[in-house]
C-alpha cells in the first residue's frame, strides 16, 4: 500500500509537495491529476472566501493508498462530505469509521489538530467535497447563533479539539449530485463549485442551529383530524363519552395512531382529557346557583352514581364537590 | 408616480444616495424603505472578488419609476427578475416587458442609462448582481475562454452590452431556493454568495456556448411558446396534455412546436414537464405533510415505483432516501 502524507493549509500551497509524493501533475495549482499508475481522476482546490477553501476529489484508485493528514498547529476544521457509492475509510484518533454512500454515515468534521487518515476504497469511483473552514469564521457563525439559542448538537462544542461525524441532509445531497458529473475543465465549473459550497455549508448550519424546530411528527392533515375529535369531545360534554373507536374513525385513523397522536398534541389519552374537560363544566355548574341539589348536577352531567362522580371531581379539584356547591335558593321560584 | 433616479456599482458607495430617495434608512446590511411605498426586503451584500449581490423582494405600493445613471462605467449588472406584474426596461430606445414570464434575465452595461418602470401591486423578487468589468474580463482570460467581444466587455468607449433573455429553469430552481430563506445573517450570506456564484456559473455557461436564441424566434412565437410554458407549470400536477394539443394552443404545426420549444427552453416539452413535477415532487417532500405516496398520487403518477425512479434518475437518490435525511 502506498502511504503519503501532507498537511492543509487555506491557500493553493500545499498542493505541489503532496502532487510531488504522489507524482501526480499539478494544474493551474488547482487540479491534481492522478498518475495513471495509481489510478484514474482528479482533485480541485479553490479558494472561495477569505476563510473558506474547498477540495473536490473525483477519483477511481487501482493501487490501494493511504492519504495522511497530518496535524498542524493552522486553525482549521475540515468538512469532509462523501458521496461515493460505496464505503471509505476514516481514521481520526485511531478509529476507524466507515464513511461513503448514501445510506451510511458520510459527513465528518474533523479539527485540524487531530491527524487522520483517508483510504479510499479500490477500483471505485470516490467522490467528495472537502471544505477547509478557519476557525475564527466558524466561532463567528456559532457565535451568532448560540446567542439566539443553544446549540442543541451533541458534539463537543467549541472546544480546542472536536469532530463530529453524522449524515448529510438531502439538500446537500442533492447539491453534490448535480456538480457530481460536471466537467471540471469547463469555465462554469469553478462558480458552480464555490455556490454548492457555501451552500453546503449553509445548509449545515441551518440544519445545526435549527432555529425554530417544527415539529414534524405530525402532519397538518393530521392534526385538522385530532382537533376535529377534540372539538366533537368539547361540544358533546354533556354526553358519555363516545369511545375511542368512534373517534379514531372520525379522524380517519386506527385506534393506536389515533391515541398516540392524541397523546402527542394534547399529553393526555382522550379519555382523561374528556373527563377532565367535562370536570371544568361540572364546577361552572356547580357554582352556577341553578340547581337544587348535587345529584341534579350529576344527572345533567349524564353520570348516574354520585359516589364516582364525587372521587373523580376530587382527583382532579382536590376539593369535594359538596364544597363547591352552590345551591339554588328556593324563593326564587 | 414616484420617480427615482439613482446609481448602482460594483462597490456600496450607491446605497446611501439611493435610500435616501426613498426617504429610509440602511440597517446592517438592510435597506428599510416607508411602508406606504412598499412592502418586503432589501438587501445587500459584497460579495467579495468585486461581486456586490442586491436582493429584493418587495411587494410596490405605487407606481414606480426608476432611473438608472452610473457614475462609474467599469461594472456589468446581470438582473434576474421575476416579477409578477408589469414592469418594463427602457434601453437604448427599446422598451422590453421584463419579469417572471418575460424577459427574466438582462445583462446590461454598467455605461448604459436604463429606465425601470414599474405599476403598483406588483411583486418583485430580483437578484442584481453587479460585477466589475475587469473581473469578468480577468475571470475570462484565466478559464481561458474564447469569448469574442471580451475586448469590448473590457473597453467601455467600444460597443456596451446589452443582453434581454429567458434565464434556464436551473437558474430559476436556485433563485426559488434562495427565496425559501429567510433573510439576514452570516449563513443566509453563505447561501447568497453560494448562489451567486451558481447563477455566474450558468450565466457563463450560456456565455460560453454562446446560443443567442430568443433574438432568431418572433415575438408572437415565442409568446405563443411561453404561453404554452405557463399552461404547463400551471398544470403541473396533472398528466402530461399531449405535443398534439400543446401544438394547437400554440397554433403552430407539431414539428414546428417541437422544435421551437426546445430553443427556449432547452428542453422537448415532455422533459420540461417532468423535470417541473420532480421539482414541485421535491417541495412537497420537503414539507413532510404527504407521503411518498400520497405525492406521487397528486403529482398524477401512474405509481409509486415509477415515481421513484424518475426522482432518482433526477436528482440521484431514491425519494425514500431523500425524505429519510432531511
């Protein structure tokens, strides 16, 4: 296996000694070409914004090869986005992770002071975007947004070491796929790479400091149905309640979603939620002065024992029903 | 009418002058503007490299009438407008209909005066990008293109650019991206520099092709052929209408339509079709409020499967996938 080492910097030049290890040939000082002896493909470096450098590696090897990055004292993190269709291997702390291919793991983030190492699998086609970030620019980007609001990540933060290593968003995918094929000879290649950049990482930093978390558990379909049910249980408290059957039906669900997405939007099963609505209404009635005695009440309530009636109202008052009666004067009448 | 006469360039010493016609003021990186003119965001951003962007999106509240006099020649503004209403560009004695379903893209010298008119109730979504001249020619000469009027693009006294096109639907695609986000912020920078650089990227690629097309179709064409662009976007959820029926909205024979459609668009009117739907598929995926069924369903696809591998052939990963990482 072939092992070459190097080390990153923000500016073109530290590409002519890793094209010198490799033997590669060094382009414009932005593209690598690869020899054919090792394989077939290309890399591109560019400069996109003061802070901001991107490496974009499309290549198949023939000979394995291990790439080491080494570690240097430059303030950098490194984005390292894969889109190749099978698996990679990264070494960061003598770990490895696998990292490749749409449904593993393919984004890591790696602090320049931590050495890894990159292994591309053989006899397939590797592709990826690197995007070389100075530190002091991401504090800013943090910086701003934790002031809003924390950063709910589980890395670890910004800290002097860290990495991170989770999935792409789709966006992002979509993003790679479309410069995936472009040829990189071509005038509108180097825009086209420094736009899907910075929106590479502008999408990870929306999806990072997501700043008004929806909640997508449930749809708005659904949740019109369960307002709707709630709305029937409101307007029908004088009644027994209708069970949970009849009201998953209405919402057009089975009974299980239905109670779980009922749980969800109202942290109580329906039942509970009836009684508890249809308790509100007994303690109007109950101080409402219009009714001679608590059985009245009861009745009017559509309970027929006044012993459950009283243990419910209790549970959720903490006061005997009696208590809260108030009771209708006679010489009215 | 409020009339307005003012400067761009491709360095920020024109906004100052041009909020205070409008009697606002600049926030950070915002122009505020009185309520009673109109409605929406203004935005600026240097984009480094000599690439200043200008992003609006406004709803108009009077008619406006802007005048556009430079007092610095060295700059190509590259305009994407989609309005929807009326509005007009008067250059070099021609008068064009600009907007979402006119003329979309104009390039136009920095030397030239422009009139920009525009009728109330109109909603302006536009991205300016104003580029120095020695930029572009030195972005040119490194790619080392061909590019045959780069010495006039370099020299102001010999003949100006002027350009009134039809921007492709990738163009519009980004720009629509850039419309979902919410304005202000360093990561809104990052996208809005991100998508500068794609629209240059398309815009030299149309450059470097050098297909000049709308100027070889006539007008009635080519506004028969947009017509039958808004039919289908308008229709987009439902099968494909058949070229036989396109061709007799456009009053044209089938090989004719065929052909024309595919110099505007770039694409056969099937494609067109389908690459819209996947996109509109895409949005609605995005939302999370259907399912990947209930999508294909209401983008009248025959089935599921069918769906599935027309998003993947569009966009390179299953919709499953798409949805399971967002």
């Amino acid at each position: 296996m072939k092992k070459i080492t190097h080390c990153y910097s923000l500016t073109p030049e530290w590409q002519s000694e890793f094209a010198k290890k490799l033997n590669a040939e060094l382009i414009d000082n932005k593209i690598i070409k690869l020899p054919e002896s090792i394989g077939k493909g290309h890399s591109y470096f560019t400069q996109i914004i003061p802070g901001i450098s991107v490496l974009f590696i499309d290549f198949t090897l023939k000979t394995p090869l291990k790439i080491t990055r080494l570690k240097s004292d430059k303030q950098l993190y490194i984005f390292h986005f894969d889109l190749s269709e099978h698996v990679n291997l990264i070494k960061i702390n003598n770990k490895d992770y696998e990292i490749g291919s749409y449904d593993k793991l393919d984004l890591a983030i790696i602090d320049n002071e931590l050495e890894s190492s990159f292994k591309p699998a053989v006899n397939e086609r590797t592709i990826a975007i690197r995007l070389l970030v100075d530190k002091k620019l991401l504090n800013d980007f943090t910086i701003m947004h934790s002031k809003k609001v924390e950063p709910k990540q589980k890395n670890r933060g910004i800290k002097d070491f860290f990495y991170h290593y989770g999935n792409i968003d789709s966006n992002s995918i979509l993003l790679i796929q479309s410069i995936k094929d472009k040829p990189i000879n071509s005038i509108s290649f180097e825009p086209l790479l420094k736009g899907v950049s910075l929106k590479l990482l502008g999408n990870f930093f929306n999806k990072f400091y997501d700043l008004n978390p929806v909640n997508n558990d449930i749809t708005k379909v659904e949740l019109e149905a369960i307002n709707k049910t709630k709305e029937y249980l409101l307007n029908h408290l004088y009644g027994s309640f209708p069970s949970v059957i009849f009201l998953a039906s209405m919402a057009g669900m089975s009974e299980s979603k239905y109670k779980i997405l009922f749980r969800k939007c109202f942290d109580s099963t329906p039942n509970n939620f009836f009684i508890a609505e249809k308790m509100k209404l007994a303690k109007e009635l109950l101080q409402s002065g219009k009714f001679t005695s608590l059985t009245d009440v009861i009745y009017e309530l559509n309970y027929t024992k006044l012993s459950y009636f009283s243990t419910k109202y209790y549970e959720i008052f903490q006061i005997k029903p009696s208590e809260d009666f108030v009771k209708k004067h006679s010489s009215k009448i | 009418m409020k009339t307005i006469q003012h400067s761009y360039g491709a360095d920020l010493s024109w906004i100052a002058d041009f909020t205070n016609q409008f009697g606002g003021k600049i926030e950070g990186n915002f122009i505020i503007i009185p309520e009673e003119l109109q409605t929406g965001t203004r935005y600026f951003l240097d984009c480094g490299e000599g690439i200043i962007a200008y992003y609006i999106n406004v709803v108009y509240n009077k008619d406006f009438r802007f005048i556009q006099k430079n007092l610095d020649n060295n700059f190509v503004g590259i305009y994407y407008n989609l309005t929807e209403g009326e509005a007009t560009v008067n250059s070099n004695s021609i008068l064009y209909d600009v907007g979402r379903w006119r003329y979309n893209l104009s390039i136009i010298d920095g030397s030239l005066e422009s009139d920009y008119n525009v009728k109330k109730g109109s909603r302006t979504f536009a991205l300016c990008i104003f580029i120095k001249k020695t930029m572009l020619e030195e972005f040119l000469k490194k790619n080392n293109i061909h590019f045959h009027n780069i010495e006039k693009i370099a020299n102001p006294s010999l003949n100006t650019i002027v350009r009134f096109e039809r921007m492709s639907s990738e163009s519009y695609h980004i720009l629509n991206d850039l419309r979902k986000l919410e304005v202000g912020g360093p990561v809104f920078n990052l996208n809005l520099i991100g998508t500068v650089q794609m629209l240059l990227s398309n815009c030299l690629k149309k450059f470097s092709t050098e297909r000049i097309i709308i100027q070889t179709v006539n007008s009635s064409d080519l506004t028969s052929i947009i017509a039958v662009q808004m039919f289908l976007i308008e229709h987009i959820e439902d099968q494909f209408p058949s070229i036989v029926l396109l061709a007799q909205m456009a009053n044209m024979s089938e090989s004719k339509f065929k052909n024309l459609f595919r110099k505007v668009t770039g694409l056969t009117p099937n494609n067109f079709f389908m690459s819209n739907k996947l996109l509109r598929a895409k949005e609605l995926l995005e939302k999370k409020q259907l399912s990947i069924s209930q999508v294909s369903d209401q983008l009248s696809f025959t089935n599921n499967s069918y769906f599935a591998s027309k998003f993947k052939e569009q966009f390179g990963i299953p919709p499953k996938i798409f949805v399971k990482q967002l």
